[in-house]
C-alpha cells in the first residue's frame, strides 16, 4: 500500500467514529423509502378474501387457509386445525358463494388422467 491509501484508510476510519458517513453517500431528500418485506402485518398488503365454506344444511364457515386432502378438506386457523368432510358441504353453493366474492374454489379432479377413466 502507498501512504496515499493509509492517509484515506485513517481519513475514512475517524469519519465513520465522528459519525460522518454521509460524506460518502449523501442522502437524497426526496428518496423513496425502501420496499418493504410482503407479509400479512403490512397494513397496505391486500389480503385475499376468505374462502366460505357451505355446509348441507346451509351454514357457512370462513377459512384462510386450508388443504384437500382425499374425501376430507383440512381448515388451518392459528387457533386450531379442523377436519371436514367434503360430503358435509354442499358443493354448488360453495363454489357459487365463492365465485361471488372473486374466490376460485374447485375440488381437484378425483382422476386427473381421461385416459384412466375407460
């Protein structure tokens, strides 16, 4: 290293101890603030609407969260985790009330390969 390099390495060390880190990059007034991380505390993160669920006798359930799994569909909350039987709900008032509201709920295929259906 030259003495050049050493005066700059000790000129930029006290100015990092007096706090003057600025002088290196300047902060523009009028800067955009950083994106932020997407995640549900985030008051500006659109949250999808829940799915409702429409059971045969005709009440409904809401959840945020859930999975299919064979003849059973498995609702996640933070609260607990529920177990229904897809036969409890009447399918096409499913469908239809969540299509109402923007929300794609459909049963996946029992058979997804046509060619096995022979």
């Amino acid at each position: 290293m030259n003495q050049q390099s050493l005066e700059q390495q000790r000129t930029w060390r006290q100015e990092e101890t007096d706090g003057d880190q600025d002088a290196y990059a300047p902060r523009r007034p009028n800067a955009d603030p950083p994106p932020k991380a997407q995640g549900r505390d985030d008051p500006d993160d659109p949250i999808d609407p829940p799915t409702v669920l429409v059971f045969r006798d005709q009440h409904r359930e809401e959840t945020q969260n859930y999975a299919i799994v064979g003849e059973m569909l498995w609702s996640f909350s933070p609260q607990r985790t529920e177990r229904i039987a897809i036969a409890s709900l009447d399918l096409p008032a499913t469908e239809k009330a969540n299509a109402d509201r923007g929300v794609d709920f459909h049963l996946p295929d029992a058979n997804p390969n046509p060619e096995e259906q022979q």
